[in-house]
C-alpha cells in the first residue's frame, strides 16, 4: 500500500508556471517552424488565433499529464530517498 505520506500534492505555482512554459515554449516553437510559411499572410491576430487553437490542446492533453506524472515521480523518489 501507497504511503499518502509519501505522495505529492498539487504543484505550487511556481512549479506550475514552469511545467506550462516548459510545454508551451517548445509547441508553439514547433508549430511556427512547422506552420509558418502557412500562416505568414495572416494577421498577427489571426495568426495568434490559430496557433492557440491548436497549442492549447497539445500542452492540455497531451503534454501536461506527463509532466505531471514526472513531477510526481521525481518528488515521490526525492522523498523516499530522504
């Protein structure tokens, strides 16, 4: 059985903030190398509006529930260890 002792609650915001731009820098620096000749004629709004609407749901769905999982498991580590 799981000592609830030795699992990690929620991050703090800081870890928070970091695990988000840890997911967000390198997606939208991908989808603008990927997507950029593309979305060039657009305007910067519109532009803005396209990469959030699909940055969004890669960092939601599929980034951030493994850097939680990571989180987690590096804490659980750091504190059995002592």
């Amino acid at each position: 059985m799981t000592n609830p002792a030795a699992v990690p609650g929620p991050p703090t915001k800081h870890q928070l903030a970091f695990m988000i731009w840890l997911a967000v820098f390198p997606t939208l620096t991908a989808l603008n190398l990927t997507l950029g000749h593309w979305l060039s004629p657009l305007t910067p709004v519109l532009r803005t509006f396209v990469l959030a609407t699909i940055a969004v749901p890669i960092v939601i769905y599929g980034l951030m529930p493994h850097l939680h999982r990571l989180r987690t498991r590096i804490l659980s580590r750091r504190w059995r260890n002592g």
